[in-house]
C-alpha cells in the first residue's frame, strides 16, 4: 500500500479508535507486511472500536451521501479495505457511497484530514467518524 494511501488512514486510526485498537493497528500498517495488511483488513468488517462522541452510526433511513455533503462534502478518500478492488486506492465519493450498507470492509479516510467513514457487516454498518 503506498504511503499516499497510508497517511490519511494512520490518522484516521489515532483520531477515531480506541487508543488499545488503535496502537494493534497502528502497529500493523508499520510493519508494512502483506500478511499485517492482510490482519488488518480481516478484521475491517467487524470493527467496533470507536471512540465516544466521534462516531456517527448511520440508520437505514439516512442518505449517507447527503449527509457526507452536510459535514463538509469531502470528495477523495483514501481506502483499506477486504476488497481487492477498494484496498489501497484513492476514491472518489461517490465510488464510496456505492459500497454503503453491503457488508464491504472499508475504512475510508478523507484525503483532506476532515473526517473518515466506516463501512461493514451488520444492519448499523456505516459509520462517519469525525
């Protein structure tokens, strides 16, 4: 994964996970491994360790998209992700909002610093992180 992908999602780890969580995955993306990268995003789809206040669970009834435009419409994400397709790439938005609510491990980091998003399993499985 490149550090250009790296930066925006190390931050987003330290700024939204709880700090045990964090520093286990912190230390995962610096051992730059593919069998590191290949715990981190097996574990994607399950995380659940957001910090208080910082996390957003999105319903079944909210546009995630409208409400992305509401906290500052970020437009470029960078991605870890279980999908080959998603994992390590910089996004746009809307390819993100495709993957909302359909159990993909992703988490997504806005390139400009101003908040991330999580997507996986589950009926609660959108969360915005800011």
């Amino acid at each position: 994964m490149t550090q250009r992908v790296l930066d925006p999602v190390s931050t987003a780890i330290g700024a939204y996970l709880q700090p045990a969580v964090a520093e286990r995955w912190l230390a995962l993306v610096a051992a730059d491994t593919r069998r590191a990268h290949g715990r981190l995003v097996g574990m994607l789809s399950h995380l659940d360790a957001f910090l208080p206040g910082r996390a957003h669970r999105v319903t079944g009834s909210e546009d995630v998209g409208a409400l992305l435009r509401e906290l500052g419409d970020p437009q470029r994400f960078a991605a870890l992700s279980d999908s080959p397709a998603l994992d390590g790439r910089v996004i746009d938005v809307d390819e993100l909002l495709q993957h909302a609510h359909v159990g993909t491990g992703i988490l997504a980091a806005a390139v400009d610093g101003s908040l991330a998003v999580w997507m996986g399993e589950g009926r609660d499985g959108v969360v915005v992180l800011r």
